[in-house]
C-alpha cells in the first residue's frame, strides 16, 4: 500500500471542510517537495559541519538547533518553535533574501507535517514577503494563489478574495489578460463570493474565468472550468431559472467526465463512489490530477441535475 493512498485513504474519512484543507495542502506539500527536499538536504549539510562553528549567526545557531530537535530529538513541535525564531533573527540581521526564503519553506514543510493550517499561513505569508522583496513577481503571485486557496479551504472567505484579487491583478498586468492562469483566479473568486451570497459578484468573475478558457489553451485548468459551470448552476437555480441552472450542471457533468476520462483511472461503470474503495485508483488519482479537479470530480452534479429537473425537490 502506497504513502499516497494511506494519506488519501485517512483524509477521506475526516469531516469535509477538513478533508479538503488536508487535500490541498498535500498537494501544496507535493507540488514543492524538490525544493523542500533540496532545502533540507541542504541544511541537513550544513548542520554537520557548523553546529560546532563558534562564527555562526544567531539564525544559523537556531537553524540548526531546529534540526537537531527534528532529526535527533524527534520533537517536531519544538523544531518548528526553533524554525520561528531562527525566522526572527534572520530578519533582523539582514540576512540574504535566499536564506530566508530556505528558511520559510522548511518551516511550511514541517507545519504541513503537523496539520497545522494557521503556522502554514504564516509560511506563505514569508514566501510571499521575500517574493516581493526581490521582485520576483510571478512567484508572489502564484503563492499568493495557493494561499488564497488554504484560506478557501478554511472558510476564510474574506481573505479568499482578497489574496486572490491582488493576484488576478498583478497577473493581468504583467502577463497579459489571456493569460491562462486567471481562470484558476477567477473561479476561486467566484467560489468565494458565492460563499458569501454575493450572487452577482461570483456570477461576473465565473464568465470571466470562462471567457478566457473559450480564447486560450486550458488543459490544465479544466477542474476550474468545470467548476465556474457548477457555480454558475447553482446561482441561475438560486434566481429560479432551472432551465438555464440545468444547462450548466450538464456542462459541469460533461467536464468531470472530460477529467475522469483524461486520467485514465476510472470507468463510467464503477462511478466515483465505488472506485474510492480500490487502492490503484486513489493512488492514480492523487498523482494524476490536481487538488482542484479532485474537489470537482466528487461533486454530486448528478444529483444536482435531478434536483433542477424535479421543481419538488429542495436544494441542500
């Protein structure tokens, strides 16, 4: 049994919201594992040889104080207590960008260790704060999009628009209005104003997601085209058009089929439910598609396209 599916597996049986914040940031955690890997191989390095070394910086000293806690001790909590400080007292001593920015994605590596979604902010607040202190602004903003996504995750719908907004912003202005990456912007803005009952926000910023999904190349964003269909659904039934409500919902089936099918790992026959209990398919579905089209692919649209089909039946 694969590392993958026993995590799969273990999330899947937690309470929704939590489920889907485990989700993403797993695949957070995935998606930069080079990086952390090669951080930690990195500092793991530098601990033999400088733990000893009287010339060390005070962050350093508590870097690797971190690590003998972690690695030696086997006490991650306090390993991250020493992360934070060594954190401090880098930003106070000036040290190189680069050095902090290694520094806070090992903090988000452990955080992610422990599930512990508010010190996981903190990391992407960090990231985001060295991104903006060198200029590199692509890499801002597409941590500000994941952030914006965990903040999603834990209902922090507010934030959702707000980290999502300065984004789609930037992104707009430096790579151009078509650029792909503003679906995925748009569509978590939709979702989040949606949330929010704010119906004529969610429904403007779903069209625009699909405005440039219709103009551009999008693969891999397919899981939020799916899901601008979905909401764009659920708002015309809140207004009471079910026809038009059930023009979309079959347009967000047609699109989960589309992924279901790009991925190779499922059959119509056995349906999402049923292939949840075979070990393969979890360990396929986590390598193969993102955290955005797995939260789409588990959507009961079948049942929302009965529920507008059958004007008896109340919407959960």
């Amino acid at each position: 049994m694969s590392t993958a599916y026993r995590v799969c597996f273990r999330i899947n049986r937690m309470k929704i919201h939590t489920k889907k914040a485990l989700y993403f940031l797993l695949f957070v955690l995935l998606w930069n594992s080079p990086q952390i890997q090669a951080a930690e191989a990195e500092n793991k390095s530098e601990q033999k040889t400088e733990v000893d070394n009287s010339k060390l910086k005070d962050w350093e000293k508590s870097r690797n104080e971190a690590f003998l806690e972690i690695y030696k001790n086997g006490n991650i909590l306090r390993g991250i207590e020493k992360l934070e400080q060594s954190i401090s007292e880098a930003k106070k001593s000036n040290a190189a960008s680069q050095d902090i920015l290694k520094l806070y994605r090992l903090y988000l590596s452990y955080c992610g260790r422990v599930k512990n979604f508010d010190l996981a902010l903190n990391a992407y607040q960090g990231i985001i704060e060295y991104a903006e202190k060198t200029g590199n602004i692509e890499m801002r903003d597409g941590y500000l999009i994941t952030l914006a996504y965990l903040e999603f995750d834990l209902h922090h719908y507010e934030k959702t628009v707000e980290y999502a907004q300065k984004a789609l912003q930037s992104a707009a202005k430096t790579r151009g209005e078509h650029f792909p990456g503003l679906i995925r912007g748009y569509e978590l803005v939709g979702s989040a104003q949606l949330k929010l009952k704010n119906l004529a926000l969610a429904k403007e910023n779903f069209k625009k997601s699909l405005e440039i999904s219709n103009s551009t190349f999008a693969l891999h964003y397919q899981g939020s085209v799916g899901l601008d269909y979905w909401g764009l659904g659920l708002i015309a039934e809140e207004e009471g058009d079910k026809k038009l409500a059930l023009e979309y919902f079959q347009k967000a089936k047609e699109k989960s089929d589309e992924i279901i099918h790009r991925s190779s790992v499922i059959t119509k026959a056995n349906g999402i439910n049923e292939s949840l209990k075979n070990d393969q398919y979890l360990t396929r579905v986590s390598d193969e598609l993102s955290g955005v089209e797995r939260d789409f692919i588990y959507k009961d649209i079948d049942k929302d396209i009965e529920r507008v089909k059958s004007p008896s039946t109340p919407k959960e």
